[in-house]
C-alpha cells in the first residue's frame, strides 16, 4: 500500500478544515489520520491509535455498508 501525497492547495484546506466526511463528485469519504501504515503490498492492515478517530470509523464501517461483509471489515481492522 502506498500512500498519496497531496499538494493542491483547495484540498490541503479543505483536509485541514476538521471535517471528516468529503464528497467528490457522487462519491463520499471519511477521512482519518493514521500514525503509521504497512510499506509492504500484501498488507491492509491500519492501526488506528486516536479514540475518536477510531470512534468515527467504527460507527462508519458499522453503518449500511453494501460493499464489504462483516468478515472483510473484520479482517481489515484486524483485532480492534
């Protein structure tokens, strides 16, 4: 996984306004900060450390999510 480093100024503004949810064309993402994520490909693994950071993706994830099984979110938080 690797990271994608932003230097457009609209959006530097609009990461650094607090909001946590973004809407980019018809589509809607939540945003949250990571300390550190894997540098190897095979891993999708984030550890979330902030509480409502992790508050907030929790309650997202949790949320109607069509596109990913219980399992999936599972594996991908690894053991919240």
């Amino acid at each position: 996984m690797k990271a994608t480093k932003i230097e457009n100024k609209d959006i530097l503004e609009a990461v650094n306004s607090g909001s946590s949810y973004f809407e980019i064309g018809n589509r809607k993402f939540l945003l949250f900060e990571v300390e550190q994520y894997p540098d190897n490909n095979d891993a999708n693994v984030y550890e979330v450390t902030d509480d409502e950071e992790k508050r907030l993706l929790l309650e997202a994830l949790e949320g109607d999510n069509p596109i990913l099984s219980d399992s999936e979110i599972d594996k991908a938080l690894g053991s919240l």
